[in-house]
C-alpha cells in the first residue's frame, strides 16, 4: 500500500499512477521503457493465469468429490488440499530445480533448488516463472488421487504426492519443457510438440492413476464374482458439475498462459480450448445417448473435461476448425476408455485415467497431426515418441514407488475401513453431519 | 512454452522477456511500439473478462439448481453444462457471422460464418473478439433455462438452445450492436444506448424465458384450484448464493470488458456495477422484509442479480450515484415483478423473466434518464423503442419457436416425469444418490 | 460496445485496436504515451484484483456455511450478501472518505464521502482505488460473521456491519495507510509496515469478532455444566473446502493486488502468498494429527487461511523462504489459538478469532522479523505498537458497540429460535427442503 499511498497525498488530487518505485522511466530509453510496459504485461498475465491454474485445483476438488460416496468426501478434499500444499514445497525444495535448472545431460536439472537462484536484488522473473510450473505441478500430482479415491491410505497418499510432484513430474517435465546450459531437453531437442502440457501433465496424471488404480485394486464390490460390474454413483452432481465448470475457467489460464507472454496469440488458444471443450461436452453426451440410451452427466462432464485436456497440447499450432474435431474425437474416446478400463476391471472412480492419460495422448498425437504448418511422418514420429516415453517413465515409476508404499506404510485402506467409510477412520469426521447418509 | 524456454536457457540467468516472437520491436517505429503493446493489454483485458463471463455459467448452474428441486438437479446442470456447448459451437457455425458478418441492410450479417474470415497469417482480433461474443450469447440461452426448469424435455432444450444462439439472439444483436460495411445496425444507428446488453444479452433471454413459461404452462401443483399459490422451495440455498456471488464476479468480466480495451473507463463501469448490485441486494431484502415479514434469501439474491442487469446498459454512460438509483429500483422492481407473474399464473421457478426481463427493461430506460451527458425525449424514445423492439422480436419468435417444438419433437415431459423428477426418467441417474430426497 | 464495432466496421477487415475513445496518442510524446499505457495497466491489475478479493466474499460465505449447522446456513449467507451489499454503500458514503480523504490530524479524513471528488471530466483512478479498498473494507466485516454465527439477531447484525465498514475499520485503516494533505496516517508516519492487511483488515475482523463473541456468550449446549466442551461440527465439509480455495485464489488479488501498480514486484508477492498458504495448511495437519491423533480438515482448511494471513503483512518485504517460515508457525499457531480459546469459553463457531486475529498480529510481528532489508529493536517496536493500538482501538469500540446493540435493538436471538434454528425464524426459510436435516 506504500507506494500507492505517497502519490495519492491528498483527496482530491488523485494522479494517475504510472510507474512504482522500482523503475524510474527518466532513466530509460523510450526503446527500454517501452519494454519495459510490456515485461509488466508479462508478468501480469502469466501470473494471473496461475492464480486461473491454481483454481483448477477446486475444481478436481469438487469433481473428485462429487462423483465419489459422501462417506470418503473429506477425505477426497483433505487429499486435494494436501497435494498442493505439499506439492507446492517438494516443487519449491526440488521439483522445480530437477525440472528448469542446468542440466548437463537433456535428462535432469541440478541447479535452482529452493529457488536458489533468486536474489532480492535480481530479476524476479524467475519467481513468476516458478509460480506458474508449480501450479502445473500440483494439478499433475492431483489427478492422481481421483483415480484412487474411496481406499487409499492418507499417508500413502501423501507420500506418493510428494514422489509425484518432487520426482516423476518434474524429470518428464525436463526432457520436454526443460532448461539446459546450451541446448534443451532431449524430446524438446527432437521438435516434440506439446504447448501445455497434454502429455507433460495430464498423461503423467494419468499413467500414474492408472499404476495406482492397478496396485490398489477396485474397490469393494465394484466387480461382481458373477461378472456384474456394480456402478458406484458419485454422491454429489452439482459439486461435480461445479468443478467442471472451475476447470474450463482454469484451463483458459492453464493454456493460453502458457505463453508466459501477454501478446495476440492467446486469442486463437482461447478460442481453441474453448471450442474443443464445448465439443468434448457434446460428443461424450451423444456417445453415452448412444450407448445407454439416456443423455448421461457424469460422461458429458468428464467429456468437456476430455475436450480440454485433448486441446492443450496443440492449442497454440491448430487451428479453431481443427480444435473441433480434436475435441469430439475426445468426447468419444473418453465413453470408450471408460467402458474398457471397467470391462478389464481397472476401477478408476472419476475417469482420471481415461480423461488425462487417454485425451492426453490422443490430444499429443493431434497436434502433430493437424499443425497448422503442416504435418509429416517425422512429426508424427516424434510425438508418438514423446507419448510412448511418458507411459513408459511414467507407468514405470508409478508402479515402483507404489509397490514400495504398498510394503512400507501401506497403501489401501483395511475392508472394514473402507466399509466404513475413510472420513469416520482416517480423519474422525464427516462431511455432512447434520444429514443421513447412506453411501453404498 | 517454447518460446519461454529459449530465453530461460540457464537457471540464474533468467532475463524479463519483453517480446514473444510473433513481432520484433526492432523494426517498430516507437510510435508503433508503444501501439502494440496497448494492443496486447487489449487482447489480454478482453480475454481475462471472456473467462470471467464464461464462469457465469457457473454461477447460473448453481442458481438454476439451488432454486429447484433436488429430483430435478442433474438435469438442470445438464442444461447449463449443454446450453453453453452447444451455444459455442452454435454461435461459432451461424450466430456471429448474423450478428457481425458484413451486412447490407442493417438487420443481420452475412459473412464471417464458421471464423471464416480469419486467416493464421490475419490479424487474430476477430478470435478475441469472437470469445468475447461467444460467451456472451450462451448467457442469453442459458437464462431461459431457469425460467423452463423441471418440467422441460432435454431434447427440447437442445433445439431452442440452438436456436437462441443461432438465430434470435445474433440477429437482435445486430440490431443494436452489429457491424456493417458502412454503417451500423438500425438501432445503433438511431443512438441506441445498451453499452454491455441490459436488453441485448439480458433482455432477450428473459422474453424468451417467459414465452417459454407460457408456452410450457406451470409446474404440476404450482397454481391449485381454490386459488392458492403452492410455494415450491429451491432445494439448496449454498449452491444459489454461491451462483450469484460467481455471477457477480462475472459481472466484473461483462461490464468493464464491454470495453474490450484496457483503458481508464474501465474503473467507472466496474464501480458502478458494484454499487448497483449492492443496492439491489438491500432494497430486495428491504421489501420482501416489507412485504413477507422477514426478510427473504431467494429475494435477496435476485436483488443483486437485478441489480446487476439494471446497471449493465447504462454502466459506462452514468455516475455512480445514478448506479445506486438503477440498482435500488431494480431490486424494489424484481419482488414485484415476481409477485406479478404468480399472480397472473405464470410459473418462473428462479424468476429469471423479472430478473432479466424486467430489470433489463429498466436498466435500458434508466441508461436513457440517468445518462452523464443529460437526456433528452429523443433519447428516451429510441431506448423505449429499443426495449420494445426487443421484445416484439423475441418474444415473438419465441414463441413461434416453442410452439413448433412442442408440435414434433415435444416440449414438455410427461406428468409422471415430471412428479418422479426429471434426474431419473431423462438421465437415469440422481444428483444425490447417498441422500434421502423427498423434493415436492 | 461502441467504441470497438466503430473500427470493426467490416468483417475481414477487424483490425487491432489500440486505443479507445479517451486518449488520442497523436497528441502525446512518446514518452507520455509510455506512461499512458503502464497506467492502463495498472488499472487493470488493480481491478482485475478487486474482482478477486470481492470473490472472497463467496469463499467466507462457503467457509462460514459450511462449518455451521445446516439449520442457520441460509441465516448465514444471508449475512455474508449484506455485509458486502451494506459494506459497498456505507464505505462509499462514509468509510472512504473516514480512511483516505484529506486530514489535519492523521487520525481520520474529512473529505471524499460519496466519492464527492470524483467528477466525470476529472481522473477516475480515485474509482478504481475505491473498488479496491471496498472490497476491502467489506472484508474485515465478514471476518466478524464467522465468530458470532448460529446465535445473532439479523437486525443486530446488519447495524454492526454498518459500524465496522463505516466507522472501526476506515479509522483504523486510516492510521496505517491513510493519506493526509501532508504526511501520512501516524501509524504509517512511525514506518508500520504492514503492506496487505495482516492487522489492517484481518486482525480489525478478528478483534471485532472477538468482542462480538464474547458479548453474545457461547451458542446453547457448547460448554456444559460439567466441564465438557461439546464439538458441534460443521454441515458440510465440501462447501468449507471450496471456500478455502475460493480464499486462496482471492488472496491472489488481495496481496499482490495491494501494489496497484503492474509491475515485477508482484511475482515474489505472488510466491510468498502461495507458499505461506501452503505451510500453514501442512503444519496445521501435522499439528492436528500430533495433538488429536488424526489428520483434522477443519484444522487443515484453518492452517491454510492462517498462512495467507500471516503473510499478509510482510509478502513484499520478506523473502520466500521467510514465507515458508511464516507460514509454518502461523499453522501451528492456529491450532493452539482455536483450543486456547475453547478452553477459555470463547465460542467461535469457524475459529475467525484464532486466524484473523491471532495470526494476523503474527503476520505482522513477522513482517518486522524477517524484513529482507534487515529488522531492529525499532522496527520491533513500531509492529508491536501498531499490533497494540488495533487491539486497543478495535476491541474496545466493538465492545462498546455490541453492547449499544444488545440494549438497544438486541443481539442474541432467544433460546427458541437458536434450537430451532435460525433459518425457519429469521427468514422462514430453510436452506435444504428437500433433505432430512438434524442439526443438533
């Protein structure tokens, strides 16, 4: 408030405030001042567009909470609150350091840890910078525990959150997105394209959901000894409609701040993550219609979900046209991995798996299939490469680290907990007290 | 994140990125600079209050839902969730190029269907501006879903929903807004003033909303034989008051991003949308505190959002005192109005025809009378005209246009569907399956 | 709209658009041209931040519901509506002008009620500061809500939202960061750093609801006769975890947002907020778990609002692990405040007291501690006197004024009406018609 306060001496002589005290313009040339504005536009944007990232981390909170049993919906929120809590630390202490700092090799960084480059009297761009890949970080880390909702450990939980956002996210982030001394990441080094993070993000959510559900197994009663599979309703739709409609609002930070840069190519990354999210709404409600003869909620929001993960890799190299078929390609594809993961009897109880690990990949291989600048067998290579290598790293990793947890502290919860239900015996709560609950 | 990642070469010498690649300031007059980067804070103005007026349908979801039964919840998030996805695929295909394509008369455009018009190598202004419009014609749709809730066939509000984005609302906008090869449509040639669309946006969509309610006729038990009025109580007060604390929010998108320039007006529009919400908020509570005996949550509510339609055409053209003025009446204005259409049977579960009918009528007068530059009986006379052309337009083609619905495929469920709740019979699934729901 | 469709006169022909109607460029040097944009930028962030900080607003009223009884939750989003509603037009009429209009004394200002100054043809920067500083003021009289929930009459709640926006709070404010005809406030004459409110805004809310808590005396059946202290859990987790978030992303507008200028010294304020939130969330869980063996979420969710609390003051002179620092002690703080104060018969139904109050004086203690330009015994000193006058200043005032209402008007309502509940007394209404709802 100081600042603004000293010009501001009398009511009534209210100046227009054009500089703060770090700058003074007199100094400057017009060319350097000029800069100048627009580094402050930078800022400005990208970090705007990270409080709009950060906020997607309400919206898994309320979708992984909806479409989970009112029984474990504290412990759902906890687990949210948690991951980026402590993401935002392991990302701060370590991540972020493996992920942007001098590597040697194209394969990790060794250098900012702690945020150790940054000095109070030195350009602060790296804390903006910082800001914004730690709330991709967390969302990573996030889409995780939706797939293992409703049976996993809160200090299992806690624990692979930190792996996830200190380790597994942030050596994939390197090899894609990465700094070097000279050079870049070793996918980046080959041409691999993925602006936002379709395969960086969201397949690394999601291969790691899919090792988890894997380890953990479905959740009782879900698969039938007579071959039935049983739906396990999630408890709450507003909260879960709710949630989707915070992630669309997020990802128009999530995609378009990407560019770290406030310029005129955010307009055709807004429209396209729009488009490709009304898309993915639409197709997966007409799959389902299709399907199971009614127009159904929890595959209509997962499919606008669907659209916008598919989108993020090419959001800034295809165009609005394209952005629509990419979208309605993910409406149907997610129907379908749900159906799939279900019938080989993977329990993923909000879609993670099949919203960011499945959309993700297929999202990866559509920006090198419609680049606006054309496409070729060399591009298309590279991202089915770059997709491999993250299910590989990824899936690999995940399924180590889990088994560990699983022999150490332990990872699922014990049958009769789970019964229970994971808000009375892990947190001595509930999230509805006043109300009667019978989750099944 | 390319770009970003060249300059970040090595950790410690992060410099401030002044230039994405798209333009080399080098080859810039500073005159040319300078305009650029007011250019880029533009775009990011325009784009940051699209994703804020998209996130209004959030907070209509969570309105439209709070204010009605729990049997019906899923399908009402349906709507909001479709009317929104289908509005942008909609208004990207037709609706923009009627309300902005090049126009020879004056009443709709013919050109720019499909982003036509925009070219990878073009000015990317048209997408900004287009995500910008976008959004704003799904809220037009989105508002009669409140005023046809729980008794409305989903595929029925999947064709009127086409319609309103595709046809009534870009035509009418054109009329006021809509640009022209050399000119303006008629309204705005005649002087119009609906800065941000108390009538254009709002208005629309509430003489759509109540041909609709008339049309369907009320909900079954509303209105009974002997005369009495059934009050039927919306199922979840949190969620509606969350919805319009997010539709306020929005409003701070839809108002000052009317501009859709970063510029100093910006402060008075967003001042006077808040003055006038605030005031609609009290003065509701105030009469319903008058007229019931207590003072009442869904009035209140309803006051802000009266509020909030009342100031939104005239908030760049008066003080903030005339704010508080508009937004008092408005707030007095919606119980009455809401009191009116019970009376006269006309069943609007969420009252969405006083809210954005009414108070958008009004709004509309009041930019006319209360206008900084002094009013005049012409200007009063083309804001009436205006008001009055909004409504023979809409309201007429509204009705034609459910009555055909009703004809072929049908616009309202069945009395058993509509006693059992729309969530199970259209959706085969309940917004609260772990919860005993016994909605009236 | 206008100004923008007079360049898009022609589809295919949209061209960006730099300036609007208000500044011609031509007539401006570059050098005042530069100038001009920088302070539309400034404009836009400090507005775009006050539509975050209002959005706290839902976030109160979601934290505040939620971790209440289902039986008053229309009761308290009531309070939350008018507090901000009220809030707006009192600060407008009164509070401003008390905080930031010309003063002799350094104790209160004398001009600039109902933004009198401001005229149409004059600079509007005084409007966009006013929103800003609106939304603050409406933020300190939420606070109280929390701490007095489930027991106050609405009409004594509504008179003393009116005294603290419009008298408690912008006479403090004014002391700290009130601007005089010459000088400064004489708290802020003395070098008080307090940059965002940690004692401005939140621990004025805190003591206020602290006296306001302890003139209403604990809610029916909380301390019993025996000794025991009865947990009366709040009704539903889900919307106090969205209202977290919801604060944490506002908190985004409210600490950074308090530069008013768009400039790189918003990232390390940005950094700082995020990892103070996170800490206390983490070390309020820890502390939970060890003193109570189980990993509480209301504790958890509290941590992280005392993190952005105690940051609040020092997040532009502290350095991001001081953040990590601050934090940390503010989550453990929190947890042994909210049980102090239950052990000392203090009712505080949503532990306002304990975060704003207690970890705001933290936070601004702090903020004299880990100065990045090094601290003294003076620096010391001067926090602690200003920590000591706002307790002072604010208890007493609020003490004083609660009493006036308990005699007057009434401040409790009867035993009746708090077992019934104050949803179906005071406002014949209920928040959940359609569930069974048994608050205790």
């Amino acid at each position: 408030m100081k600042a603004m306060l000293t010009v501001l001496t009398i009511m009534g002589l209210w100046a227009g405030r054009a500089w703060a005290g770090d700058e003074a313009p007199t100094a400057l040339s017009n060319k350097e001042a000029i800069d100048l504005v627009q580094t402050h536009a930078n800022y400005l944007w990208t970090l705007i567009a990270a409080a709009l990232v950060f906020f997607m981390q309400a919206g898994f909170a309320m979708v992984e909470a909806g479409f989970t049993r009112a029984k474990n919906a504290v412990n759902i929120l906890m687990k949210n609150l948690m991951d980026f809590s402590m993401g935002s630390l392991i990302y701060w202490a370590i991540g972020f350091g493996l992920m942007f700092g001098a590597s040697a090799t194209g394969w990790f960084g060794t250098s900012g840890f702690f945020l150790a480059d940054f000095s109070p009297d030195g350009d602060p761009w790296v804390l903006a910078f910082w800001m914004f890949q730690a709330v991709f970080a967390a969302t990573a880390a996030t889409i995780v525990s939706g797939a293992m909702a409703e049976r996993t450990k809160f200090t299992g939980y806690m624990l692979y959150s930190i792996f996830v956002c200190g380790l597994i996210y942030p050596i994939f982030g390197s090899w894609a997105w990465g700094s070097l001394h000279e050079g870049s990441g070793w996918l980046e080094g080959l041409g691999f394209i993925d602006f936002a993070g379709s395969t960086v993000v969201h397949s690394v959510g999601g291969w790691a959901a899919l090792a988890g559900a894997i380890v953990l197994g479905p959740r009782l009663g879900k698969y039938q000894s007579d071959g039935r599979i049983r739906p396990i309703p999630g408890h709450n739709m507003p909260l879960a409609a709710l949630g989707v409609f915070i992630l669309w609002l997020g990802w128009f930070g999530f995609n378009p701040g990407s560019t770290t840069t406030a310029d005129k190519s955010i307009a055709m990354i807004f429209v396209n993550t729009n488009l490709a999210a009304a898309t993915g709404a639409v197709f997966a409600l007409l799959t389902s219609w299709f399907k199971f003869g009614k127009p159904e909620v929890s595959m209509s929001l997962n499919g606008a979900l669907a659209g916008l993960v598919g989108i993020t890799a090419g959001c800034a190299n295809v165009s609005p046209a394209s952005a629509v078929i990419i979208g309605a390609v993910a409406g149907v594809l997610v129907v379908f991995s749900v159906l799939f993961l279900d019938r080989i009897r993977i329990d993923d109880p909000v879609g993670a798996v099949s919203v960011h690990g499945v959309c993700g990949a297929w999202g990866t291989l559509a920006a090198g299939i419609f680049n606006i600048g054309g496409t070729s067998a060399k591009i298309i290579g590279v991202q089915l490469l770059g997709i491999g290598a993250c299910f590989v790293w990824t899936f690999a990793t995940a399924l180590i680290m889990f088994k560990l947890i699983d022999k150490t502290v332990g990872l699922r919860v014990s049958p009769e907990e789970e019964t229970e239900g994971l808000d009375s015996m892990e947190h001595a709560g509930s999230a509805y007290p006043d109300f009667e609950v019978s989750s099944i």
